[in-house]
C-alpha cells in the first residue's frame, strides 16, 4: 500500500511568542514492513531547522528555533510511504513468554531496538500491581508470545470505552485502569505495563491509521489522526510485532510507524519550549490517504461506533496544554 500523508499542526499564541526552541519527530522511520520514500516539512514564519539526535528511542529528529515574534506558528510534515506488513499468525511452534522473557534479560543488544531496555518501568509507564493482575490471564508464562498478545489486546478492546473526554496526555495508566476507558495512548500504556509486568520486552508506538468515510459520503480533510499502540519482542526470529489494543488488532498495511520509543515522553512528535505570555490553541489535522488500494486488513471508517484511532481534537487539546506550546 502506498501513501501520501499530511499532517499539520497549528500553534494561534494571544500574544506575540518571542522565542521557541521545538524538537520535531515527524518523519516515519526505517521499519520492518514500511519504507520512506519522500519526505518534506515546512515551517511558517520560518525559522532555524537543522539534525538533533534521538536521545531516547528510534525517531527520526530536526530541532526548530523560532527568534522572530510571531502570533502564529505552523509546522506541515508531508511524505509518501510505501507499507507493505503481512499479519501475524500465532502457531504452536511460537517461543513461549516464558522463553522471551529469558531471551530478553540474556540479550547483550544496547542499541536502540535491543529488547533489554523495554523490559522495566518507564517515566509514563510505571508497574502496577492493578493492571498486572488485571492482564496475567492472557500472559501465561508456557503460552505463545503471538497468542497472548493478541489475546490481550483483544480484551482490552472489548473492556476499555474509547472517550476522548476521560483522560489527559498525562494522564497515568492506572487512572484509565480506574476508569475503564480513554484513548489509544491510555490503551497502549495499560497493554505495555501488563507486558512489562510479566517480564516481556514492551514499546510504545506513535503513528498513523487511516480511516475510511462510511459508504456514500465524501472523505474529510484532516479527519485521519494521530495513533499509538504496542511492539512486542518476540525472540530473535520474529523480532517486533505489533499490536493494537484500541481495535484488537494487529499492526498491519494501515498502520504507519512514525518513532518508537519506552513511552510518549520520549517520542512526542513536537516538544520544547516557547517564551511568551497569554492563551494558546493548537489545531492538529492528519490525513493518510491512500495512492493505491490492495486487499488489506479492514481499515476504520470515519463515525464508526467500533473504537477507533486517537481523534486529533483530544491531541489538540491536551499536547497543547502539557508541552507549554
């Protein structure tokens, strides 16, 4: 499948903002399964863009420095992405939790995709002894790493409501634990501190998942939205695979993998600092639209009652308030 996607995003400042100094994590990476083909990002009024390196997780990062005052700031990444992922398929041979588990504590690999540094508890991810009860039915240590995955991410689709309205971007896991519903960020951590918790090597991911219109009406500009799931390690056969427990399902032709990291705060995809005074929206539209069609997994349709990706009114809202833009 290939893919032109725009994502834009909009910072209005009530008074002139004097200075910004911004990390941007919006060019998908190199991943299994998809490749970049072009990629281009505009800024407005301008400013200094220029290489920083990923301190934490796999992202690819330019650093923004705006010096001019402006009351407006607008950032637009473009790019064209060629996906091509096959679904997983669980079989009786699939090493065990308890083998990945010992696979991954043994693993002597530091780099950024290594398995060891998903293993423990991260700033926005803490272990919980709640959700770790909660998720130890589906994470037997003799059952199938692809199975169990899957399986819990099936049981949190079908026992969390998706509501944009119930949780904050810094909202813990254990507060959407509590309160059985929230948005596929919510989702992923709850899923990543189960796994974490039975010693399975875990990651956050920040992407895209396109939307269709329901049948018989036009597609909305900027109606697809940012998204975020799981990688589980699977032993050094499989590698990652992907999970979405928002929808119970694998990651697949329609997700796009933008940066990895052991939790949002290391992959955000715009942070930093701003100087200035007064309120302050942001206005975030994403759309990932298709140049081919092939026979794929399912996608989601725009207004669909079935749980579906993170709506950018909830990034808008809360990214805004969190980061200080």
């Amino acid at each position: 499948m290939l893919y032109r996607i725009r994502h834009v995003t909009r910072f209005d400042y009530a008074q002139p903002a004097a200075f910004a100094r911004c990390n941007l994590r919006l060019k998908p990476i190199l991943w299994s399964g998809q490749h970049v083909l072009d990629h281009a990002l505009s800024v407005e009024p301008g400013g200094r863009i220029f290489p920083a390196r990923a301190e934490a997780g796999l992202a690819n990062v330019v650093r923004l420095v705006l010096e001019a005052p402006t009351n407006r700031l607008t950032i637009e990444s473009s790019a064209r992405i060629r996906v091509d992922r096959p679904i997983p398929v669980p079989s009786p041979g699939d090493r065990t939790l308890a083998d990945i588990a010992g696979l991954a504590r043994a693993s002597r690999d530091v780099s950024p995709a290594g398995p060891a540094a998903y293993l423990f508890p991260s700033p926005q991810i803490p272990l919980d002894a709640a959700i770790a009860e909660w998720c130890a039915p589906d994470l037997a240590p003799d059952r199938g790493v692809l199975d169990a995955a899957h399986a819990l991410a099936v049981r949190i689709q079908r026992s969390f409501d998706f509501d944009p309205s119930a949780t904050l971007v810094d909202t813990p896991p254990r507060a959407a634990f509590d309160k059985r519903r929230g948005v596929c960020q919510d989702f992923a951590q709850i899923m990543i501190s189960g796994l974490r918790a039975a010693g399975l090597p875990a990651a956050y991911v920040s992407g895209y998942l396109r939307t269709l219109p329901p049948p018989g009406r036009p597609r909305l500009v900027g109606a697809d939205a940012t998204h975020a799931w799981v990688l589980v390690w699977a032993g050094p056969e499989l590698g990652w695979v992907g999970v979405d427990p928002t929808n119970g399902i694998w990651m697949a032709e329609d997700h796009v993998v933008v940066a990895i990291g052991r939790d949002y705060a290391e992959i955000a995809p715009i942070d930093g600092i701003v100087l200035g005074s007064g309120a302050q929206d942001m206005h975030v539209s994403v759309d990932v639209e298709p140049l081919e069609e092939t026979a794929a997994w399912p996608v989601f349709r725009e207004g669909s009652l079935f749980p579906g990706p993170c709506v950018s009114g909830r990034t808008r809202r809360n990214t805004a308030r969190s980061k200080g833009f």
